[in-house]
C-alpha cells in the first residue's frame, strides 16, 4: 500500500482538472486521469474513492486558490467595502478558468443528496476555506456592525457567493460581464447594508438574518444524518 504523499495527491487533481476541462465531467474516468498523473488505477483510488470524491479535491483547489489571491490583493486594504468587493470579483476571476464545466458541475451540486453539494459533510474542507477567508475578510476591515451579525458574517458572505455561483452560470454574456456588472454593484450595497445593521431599528433584520442562518446550519446537519458537518 503507497504511502500517502501531497505532491502525487495534487497531481492526481490536476490531472482531473485537465481532463474535465478537456473532455467534460461524464466523459472523464478514473482510469483516465490516473493515466494522465503517471501513477497505477489503484493508487488513483488509494488516495480518492471515486470521481466525485476527486472532485472535492479540485473544489478545494478552488478554494485554496481563491483565499490566497485574496489575501494578496487585500493586505494593503483596510475598507471593508473594498475587500468584500475585492473577495467576490477574485472569486470570479478564479472561477472563469473552470468555465468550460461549470454547468455540468453546478448541476450536481444543486442536487441536495449529491456528495458534491457545497452543504455535504464531503465539501467540508472547501467550506471551511472559503468561510475563513471571509472571516480574515471581514476581521481584517474597519468593519463596525451589530455583533451578533459580525459574528454569522463570514458564512453568510459564503452564502452570498453561492448565490453569485448561480448567477454567474447562467450569464452568457462575453466573459460574463453582467455577473461581473451585478457584483461590482452589489458589493458596496451589502456592504453598507451591513453597517447600517448596527443602527437600532435594523435589530429586528439582523435578529432574523442570524436566526435564518441558524436553520441553515440546522438543515445541513440534519442532511448528514448526524455526520461531520
């Protein structure tokens, strides 16, 4: 039995990544990507169970790539309207290099018992990558807010790039230019609609937002049947 390594483990996504731009997703096995990595079938499956496992692998990728652009491109920043602007359109700049599938991807992803819904135990660590980075997004900003709503902030402006993920599929537009356009203008909105939340007569609002997100969370760990969620 091979010993796991994170150099072959990274090559084994890459070779995904290749393929499925190539060829799409159903078009692509796993004996065509451990072919393509240069190692045997079994290792392939040693490291991923399966093709969808594989996929979390490149969702992570995502992910990982997302957070450190981001970070690079806010270091200097201190407003959080820029930031949050910054961290949604280096989002779409990550994800317009995996045009070519993401219809087919996003398809699976909706489906609620799919191993590749971005709620499922299995997209835990990409979760959890995207969720930190808006957390440092939001920790690192001048922010003033409500607390309650400062504290649910990094997973609802998770939330809120689902959302852009859906928007930004269906655009057709030349290099998606209206998802682009639509971000550009919400951005600074939902941001100071989040400092306003800290005025009182927005209490109600936030009591809500954080209560809705509360269900969320309750769902999602109801959907893995008492799973690492």
């Amino acid at each position: 039995m091979p010993t796991l390594d994170s150099t072959t483990r990274d090559r084994i996504v890459a070779a995904a990544t290749a393929l499925i731009l190539e060829r799409g997703y159903q078009a692509t096995t796993m004996r065509d990507i451990a072919e393509r990595a240069d190692v045997s079938l079994g290792s392939a499956y040693y490291y991923f169970a399966g093709k969808e496992d594989l996929v979390q692998g490149f969702y992570l990728s995502i992910a990982r790539e997302h957070a450190t652009l981001t970070r690079e491109r806010i270091a200097e920043e201190k407003s959080f309207k820029a930031r949050l602007a910054i961290a949604y359109d280096t989002y779409l700049d990550v994800a317009s290099r995996y045009r070519a599938v993401a219809d087919t991807l996003v398809s699976l992803a909706v489906v609620p018992t799919s191993p590749l819904s971005p709620f499922g135990a299995e997209s835990k660590p990409a979760r959890e990558t995207f969720i930190q980075l808006y957390e440092d997004v939001v920790e690192g900003s001048d922010l003033k807010t409500d607390s309650r709503l400062r504290a649910a902030l990094p997973e609802m402006l998770w939330l809120v790039q689902m959302v852009i993920t859906l928007g930004w599929v269906q655009d057709l537009s030349s290099d998606q230019r209206v998802a682009r356009r639509i971000v550009s203008r919400m951005s600074p909105t939902l941001a100071r609609l989040i400092r306003a939340a800290r005025l009182k007569p927005f209490s109600p609002y936030v009591e809500e937002a954080v209560g809705a997100l509360a269900a969320i969370k309750e769902a999602r760990q109801a959907r893995v049947s008492g799973g690492d969620a």
